[in-house]
C-alpha cells in the first residue's frame, strides 16, 4: 500500500475504499459498537508508514496538506488502531502506520447533567462521536510544557482525545477537593467515579 515503489496516492486511495467496506460491514454487523468496525479482532500483516499525521490540535494531514473532508476524517479515525507507542489504521487485510502528534482525537464540547454525585459529563469529539466519562472512560491528567495540566479522556481500547482549554477550565470550575489515599486531591466527579487533576495544594498555586 504504503511500500517503497507504491504510489502514495494508490495508497491512499486503496485505503480509503477498504475503510469504506469495513465501516458498511461493521454497520450491517449485528450488535456492532456505534457500528465501528472491529479492528481489535483484526491483525493483518504491516503494509508500511503513510505519510499521514494527526497533529497536536487533532487535525489529519495527508502528505503535509489538512485533509479538508471531515467525512473521510470521520472515516479513517474509524479504522484507527493504538499498538504500544504506535498508532495505525488497520483493515482485514492491511495495515499502515501514521504519526500522531499528541492524542488522536480533540474533545470539543462537554454536556453536563445533574450536580454533584449525580453529575454525568459528556464529550464530543472532533469526528463526532460522544463519549460519557465514566469508570471505563476516564479522564487523567498529565503536565503541560507550560506548567499547568492538560485532560485527556479515554475514548476506546488504547485511543485517547485531549480536552481543550476551554473545557480544562470548565471541569475546574466544577473541581472539588477530596481525600485520596489519604491525600487532599483537586479533581471532579461524572457518573459516581473521582477523577483526580492534581495534588490541591498544586492546583490552588497553579489557579
């Protein structure tokens, strides 16, 4: 697809309409999630790396130029597969591999229903899909270049989505303090679970 003596755009091409078919067959799929094809079942041999890149502000590039479709984005983020530090997109028969910058996804809007311990926060993506943090969707936080904290929320298998700032400082409005392990922990809760930022004492020099 991608190999040395291939042309890129074949492989591109080739890419495409195979991530077609597994999405058409993954939505005709009984019980199939959100009708996302089942990547984790599938281990083709590695076909080679795509000059395509996911930058740290969620968007795709395909030979250094912004794929401006966000169907095909849409498409592709379908068929995306985490394995160890590696990210690929995979189909039954092939797989290629990308450079993702930061995580693969942005989440770009939050919804928030009820207060306190009946909060349940939502996130949109940047290809759309809704994600409930919860026990199995959880969001940590990891340190930022700049000092502060950077959220990221588990979307599915080992793919992640960033939070923008603007969100950050909406869960920090909502934060709490609470005792974990003993320790006076900054967080906010959704759907009975506590999800830690940052030491309180950090958080409250940091603000």
């Amino acid at each position: 697809m991608a190999n040395q003596g291939q042309s890129a755009n074949h492989g591109l091409e080739g890419l495409t309409t195979a991530a077609k078919n597994a999405a058409k067959n993954a939505a005709n799929a009984e019980g199939a999630k959100k009708g996302l094809p089942p990547v984790h079942l599938w281990n083709p041999p590695f076909c080679g790396d795509l000059d395509m890149r996911i930058a740290s502000d969620g968007t795709w590039f395909y030979l250094g130029t912004p794929i401006g479709r966000p169907a095909l984005v849409r498409l592709f983020s379908t068929i995306l597969k985490r394995e160890g530090d590696k990210h690929f997109l995979v189909t039954p028969v092939e797989k290629v591999g990308i450079r993702v910058d930061d995580a693969p996804f942005m989440a770009v809007e939050m919804q928030k229903h009820g207060e306190g311990h009946h909060r349940v926060l939502s996130f949109r993506t940047n290809v759309d899909d809704w994600v409930t943090c919860d026990a199995a969707h959880r969001l940590r936080f990891e340190q930022a270049a700049d000092g502060g904290l950077t959220p990221y929320l588990h979307v599915r298998a080992d793919l992640w989505a960033k939070v923008t700032r603007a969100l950050y400082y909406d869960l920090v409005d909502m934060g709490e303090e609470r005792m974990v392990d003993g320790q006076p922990m900054f967080g906010v809760e959704s759907s009975g679970e506590f999800f830690a930022m940052a030491d309180a004492e950090q958080v409250r020099a940091a603000l």
